[in-house]
C-alpha cells in the first residue's frame, strides 16, 4: 500500500515538474534556443528527483516582444507579454462607405439584383411592375416613396422602347438617387464657428447601437485630428457606463461618468463643463435607451437636453435606428423627435438586413438626413453616409 502511495506521490511530483518547466520555457522563453535539428520546445529537461521543488523558480526578468527573436516559427507566441496596447490610430474616415460596400450585400441581393432583373424582362406588364413594387416594400423603402419611384420608371421606361441592360441600370440609378437625395447636408456637426466644444447627444432606443456608435464616433474624430470629452448620461447601468469608457480609452478621449442611478442630465451637464475646462473640440454625449412608451423616460430625455443647452445650444442630435425593426423604427423615430429636434439619422445594423431601403423611409418620415450608417461590430465600421456610393453598393457592379 505504501509502495502505491509513494510511486504515485513520484509520479506527481514528476508530472508536475516537466508541466512547470515546458509551461515556463513557453512563457518566460528563458532556455536557450533548441539545436535546429531538434526544435522541440518540450524535450524533457533534466530529471528530477523526489524531494526537488516541483516548481524551479525562475526569477530572471522577463524580456518583452522586442528582446524576443522567434525562432523559425516553431514557438508560440507570448501574447501575454505584449505590452497594454497603446492608443489606437483609427482609420480615416475618407471612402470608407467604398470599402464596407460588400456589407449592403443582402440589400443588393434583395433590392437591387432583383429590380435588374425584372426591369431586364422584355415584356413589362402590370404584374411585373407588381413585383418591382413588392420588392421595393419588402426593402422597406415605403409606400409613398415606392409609388413614385414606380410610376417614374414606367414612364421612362416606356420612353426608353428598348432596354440594354447598362440603360436600366443608369436609369435604376438616377431614380433611386432622387429618392435617397444628393443636394442635403450630410456633415456630422461638430465644429461651430463662434465657441468650443460642438456638443453632439446621441438618442434612440436601448439596443439599436447608440454607444457603439458614440464610440465609432470618437474615433472617426479622433482620425480626423480632433480631441473629444464623453459623456456617459446613460446612468441606468454601471455596465453602460463602462463600455462607452472603453471606447473612449482606445482612442484617448476622457469619459465623464456619474453615480450609478444618479441624474443623466447633471453628467450630461459635467460632461460639457470637462470638455469647455480641458478645451476639446468636441463633446459626445451617450443618453440612456429609453422607451418611447415611457413618457417620463422621455421627458427625462427632454431635460438632459435643457440642461445642457446652459452651456449652449447641441449642435447634433442623433438619433440612432436599428435598420433591421423596419417599421417598428419608423414609430420609435416619431417619437423621438417630438420630444428632441433630431438633426441627422444614424442607421445602424445595415450590414445584417436586406432592407436597405429603410433610408428612404426613414428620411421622409422624419425630414432629416441619414449622416451616419453603422455596416458592422467593427471599431470603424461607421460610414458617412454618401448616397452615390450607397446607391452604387445597391445595385452592383
Ligand atoms: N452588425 C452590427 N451590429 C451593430 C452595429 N451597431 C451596433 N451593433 C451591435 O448592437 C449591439 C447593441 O449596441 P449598443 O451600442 O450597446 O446599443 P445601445 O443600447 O443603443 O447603446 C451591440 O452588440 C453592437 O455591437 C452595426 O452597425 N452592425
Ligand atoms: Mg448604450
């Protein structure tokens, strides 16, 4: 019995000395380099014996990344070694509609590939124009935009007599260029001319990617050269507060934060109050997803915005819209802007949903342009909005 006991407290010790020494030479990288015939990183080092420390320590200062040469790419790489990662360098803001294009991809599938193709039939009859308008509301472009649209096809269309298919397209094009609207504003503002800092607040309902996009935001500043302060009004959550300081941390903008609970409109308040006393270009505020159902939610909105506008006027207030809830957003955006005067529409999620034609809709429920689509969970994955490269992603090449 004995016997079993100590060739199993040996084998313990054995077992456990071989994991701590191949588990240090992968970490620490302190033996030296293995001959080339043998690039083994786990041949067994010396045996140990019963009695010997099972952990060798190892007190020989850890060398960073840049001591480290990796040998023909045998070792792991010691990703816990790196240093914290520095300040993010975003990318610039420029084309990047251009290089998320791909991401409209169910749009072009649904929306445009499909409107080709019916418009390409040599017979045009009422059914196919049926068709062209069942597509068109199913992208969620909306009644009255889609009977327009219909209807200034037929005519051209007709006039056209017969149809190439490079014909269709410019004709699709131009059409649907009309209705996304070329001659409107489109600028983020953020920079007014008479004081500093621009304020931005950022609203929608919970879910539809308001922080996320505060914090796209920041970094398209950022890569454009301006310094930003964040507010973190959403105070319903700790957690809230939290994510939007990350965002912040990657690209070196302050957050201002309050107590959990406490008053969104005294944090929005401070925020702007840090960012007049730090001189940054400009202060984003994040607000709470309230629900439009909830009148004292919304009119709590409502005084975050008074409240701020002490220090002076907002120069934008977004109001973000998940394009995937369709109509669903529609309603949230009216309710939206009875309660603040949204100054631009950011849609978010145009990457997961074929309804592309929500910018339509949404421009014409709501009067007010769509500055910003959000085509991804990734940190720059927040586009200007352009509309001949969004058309131009519709339809295809
Ligand atoms: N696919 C995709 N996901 C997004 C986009 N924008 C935001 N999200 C995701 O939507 C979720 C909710 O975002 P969040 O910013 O926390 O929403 P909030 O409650 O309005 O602040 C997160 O998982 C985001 O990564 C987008 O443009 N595309
Ligand atoms: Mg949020």
């Amino acid at each position: 019995m004995e016997t079993v006991i100590l060739a199993v407290v040996i084998a313990v010790v054995v077992l456990g000395a071989l994991g701590g020494l191949v588990i240090g030479s992968r970490r620490k990288k302190s033996l030296p380099p293995p001959p080339p015939a043998a690039p083994d990183i786990t041949a067994p080092p010396a045996e140990p014996h019963v009695g010997d420390e099972a952990e060798t320590p190892r007190d020989e200062p850890r060398r960073t990344i840049e001591e480290v040469d990796l040998p023909d790419g045998s070792a792991p790489v010691v990703v816990e070694e790196l240093p914290a990662p520095e300040i993010e360098i975003p990318e610039p803001t420029a084309g990047r509609l251009v290089r998320l294009r791909a991401r409209l991809s169910r749009s072009q599938n649904a929306l445009g590939k499909g409107l080709l193709t019916l418009l390409s039939r040599e017979h045009l009859d009422d059914e196919t124009w049926e068709e062209i308008e069942d597509i068109l509301l199913t992208a969620d472009v909306g009644v009255q935009p889609t009977t327009e649209l219909v209807d200034r096809l037929r005519e051209r269309v007709k006039v056209l007599g017969t149809r190439t298919p490079d014909e269709l397209r410019g004709l699709l094009r131009e059409e649907l260029l009309k209705l996304v609207g070329t001659d409107v504003d489109r600028a983020v503002k953020t920079e007014p001319e008479d004081r500093k800092p621009g304020i931005v607040m950022v609203v929608g309902v919970n879910g539809t990617g308001k922080t996320t996009t505060t914090g796209k935001l920041a970094r398209v500043l950022v890569a454009d050269g301006r310094t930003v302060v964040l507010g973190a009004a959403d105070t319903f959550r700790a957690a809230a507060a939290d994510q939007l300081q990350t965002w912040g941390e990657r690209v070196g903008a302050y957050t201002v934060r309050g107590p959990e609970a406490g008053d969104p409109a005294s944090v929005a308040f401070d925020a702007v109050k840090e960012g007049k006393e730090m001189g940054v270009d400009v202060v984003l505020i994040d607000t709470a997803g309230r629900l439009h159902t909830k009148t004292g939610l919304m009119d709590e909105l409502g005084k975050v915005k008074r409240v701020v506008e002490k220090h002076a006027p907002l120069d934008e207030v977004l109001l973000v819209l998940d394009a995937t809830t369709g109509q669903n957003g529609l309603v949230q955006a009216r309710v939206f802007a009875e309660v603040v005067d949204i100054t631009g529409i950011v849609l978010t999620k145009l990457d997961g949903t074929a309804k592309g034609g929500i910018v339509i809709a949404v421009q014409r429920e709501l009067n007010v342009p769509v500055k910003l689509i959000g085509l991804g969970e990734g940190a720059d994955d927040l586009a200007p909005f352009e509309p001949e490269a969004f058309v131009d992603a519709l339809i295809g090449d």
